[in-house]
C-alpha cells in the first residue's frame, strides 16, 4: 500500500479530532468538514484559503470535483489566458504539467509555508481549486472573478477515481474492489465527495449568476471541442479571432500530445502523484467496460433524484 504521507500537512491529523473521520478504498483516511469529505491535510489550507484569500476582479477561478477533466480545463484555460497566439517557441504545457501552471489552492498555496505569494502572480491570475461552492472565499463569491466548474457523468468519474487511487494506494496490485468503491461513492464518503452535492452546488450557481459561473461538462467538450472551447474564451473575455486559433488550441491540450510529453511522463507536481496518472483514456462511457447492471441502477438512481430533479443531465 502506498505511503500518502509526503503530503507536507498529513501529520496534523490531530488537528482534527472533532471532525467525524473515514477511511477510503481501506487506505486512505479522510475526514468531514463543512459537509465534505477530505484528506486530512487539505482541511486547514481550505480553512486559510476561505479566511484569507482576496480575490481581484479579474481572477480566474477554474473549479472541479475530482477526475472530471480538471487537467484538461487547465490546459485551455492555460492557453487561451496565458498563450493568447499560440507559437511554438512558447508553449507553457511543454515547459511543465498542467497542475503546476495552474495550482489547485488547497494543495498547494496554502498547504506550504511560507505560502507561495500569491499577490505577485502575473494578472489575470489562474488559480484552480476542488473545493466545494460552500466554502469558497466570500471574496471570490463576491468580486467579479470568474469562476468555471468542470462536470461530468458520475460512472466515468467514479470509474477514473477508482483506476487513479488503485493506481496510488495499491500499485501493482490487484484493485481495490469495485462494489466497495461504488458504495463509497454513493454514500458520498470519498475524497471532496459526497460528488453530487459538490456537481449540484456549482450548477445552481451557475444557474443563479450565469456571467460570473460557467458550468461546462466533459461530455460536450468532447462532442463539441470548438463549439465548447469557443464558449469558454468569450467567457473568459478572450475570444478567439480565427478557427486555426480553436485548432491551435485544441490540438495542444489533447490527451494524447499531452500524454506523450516529457513533463507528463516524468515527475510530480502535487504529492507524489506522478504526473503521467492525470492522463488514462479519456474515454466518454468507459465505466461500460466495468459497472454491472446493478452498479450502473444505483447509480442512475442516485443521478435521477439529485441531479434530474433539478435539471442536469450528466
Ligand atoms: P479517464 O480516467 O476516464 O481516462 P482530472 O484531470 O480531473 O484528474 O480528470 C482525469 C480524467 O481526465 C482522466 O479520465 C483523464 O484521462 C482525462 N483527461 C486528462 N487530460 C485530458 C485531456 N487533455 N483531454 C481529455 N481528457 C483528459
């Protein structure tokens, strides 16, 4: 089993005693706050990020459950905010992976001391995090920073978990079992889960502030990549001005040019997660190869009470 404890904040789990506490895929301890399920290690960054962030106005703050496309996001983002005409000659997704371009907040910027300065970072600043919408920053609720939230289909996610945590907490061994991970899944009992009320938040934001949230799912970026990319540049107030601008773009963020980098191949940017687990298949429906009927019910279930209900189709 793995060792998760170069987290440089795994050992403050004592800080923790009042929260209810968990254990995921038998591996990995997690604990509740604020409704959520997280390592122990992300809780007092997420507490920091909430007391002391100042958002600016033109912030991006690019927001994800768990193995939704949050490096795809990135990536387009990445390109269209900091690479406007994409030459060869500078390509920040050569230079490094994703996840270091683009920070996840609560595990990186205010999980080191001194945290990384965050008022120096060139404008407009690209930040991500995988917090839920309850406990982001009043100032990022408040000013006009814009926020985009990556979704998608609940199977595939729970199916991408479950190949990536296999991959950390049992490598080179068999799987953790799947019927057990589903359980976890829909009892909401995994890492920033429960997942459905994480995807349900967002959404009815985004319903409620349509100029300031952009709800995107994984589905219709791969269905539609221009139409869907297009949509996320006007809203980051950075259109594109030709289509070989879209196909640029496009083709530098696809998961197999980014599969195959050397950035993406070696290293790790968070943890010890190497950087090549953040790029599998990225396959639309690939939790077929795996659910069986009964799963895919419970699931479906699940989707159908609290997500349809309130008009999302994953
Ligand atoms: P699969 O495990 O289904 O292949 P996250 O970035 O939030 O961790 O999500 C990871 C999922 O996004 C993985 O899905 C991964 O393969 C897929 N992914 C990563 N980069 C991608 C890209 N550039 N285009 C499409 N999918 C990508």
């Amino acid at each position: 089993m793995a060792d998760l404890s170069s987290n440089p904040n795994s050992n403050n789990a004592e800080n923790h005693l009042n929260h209810p506490k968990a254990r995921f895929m038998d591996a990995m301890d997690i604990i509740q706050w604020e409704g959520f399920w997280f390592e122990p290690g992300l809780v007092q960054p997420a507490m920091t990020f909430r007391s002391c962030f100042q958002a600016q106005n033109n912030d991006v703050v690019l927001t994800s459950n768990i193995k939704t496309g949050t490096t795809w996001l990135k990536s387009l983002c990445l390109c269209i905010l900091k690479n406007p005409k994409p030459d060869e000659d500078l390509d920040l997704l050569v230079e490094d992976n994703p996840h270091f371009h683009v920070p996840t907040i609560e595990s990186t910027i205010y999980s080191t001391k001194p945290h990384i300065d965050l008022y120096k970072a060139p404008s407009p600043r690209l930040l991500h995090s995988h917090l839920p919408y309850i406990v982001l920053p009043d100032s990022v609720k408040n000013t006009d920073c814009k926020i985009v939230y990556i979704a998608r289909n609940p199977k595939d996610t729970l199916i991408s978990m479950w190949h990536f945590f296999n991959s950390i907490l049992y490598p080179n061994q068999d799987p953790f079992p799947l019927e057990r991970t589903v359980d976890c899944f829909l009892s909401g009992v995994h890492q920033y889960g429960p997942f459905f009320d994480h995807v349900l938040q967002y959404w009815l934001e985004s319903r409620k502030n349509p100029q300031k949230i952009l709800f995107l799912k994984y589905e219709e970026l791969k269905r539609d990549p221009k139409g869907e990319v297009k949509k996320l540049a006007e809203f980051l107030g950075k259109p594109f001005a030709t289509e070989e601008e879209i196909d640029k773009v496009l083709w530098r963020c696809s998961l197999e040019r980014l599969k195959n980098l050397k950035v993406n191949k070696n290293g790790s940017i968070v943890y010890s997660v190497p950087n090549s687990l953040y790029f599998r298949k990225g396959v639309v429906g690939d939790w077929k190869n795996y659910l069986t009927p009964e799963m895919e019910e419970k699931i479906n279930q699940m989707s159908s009470i609290k997500l349809e209900e309130h008009g999302l189709f994953l």
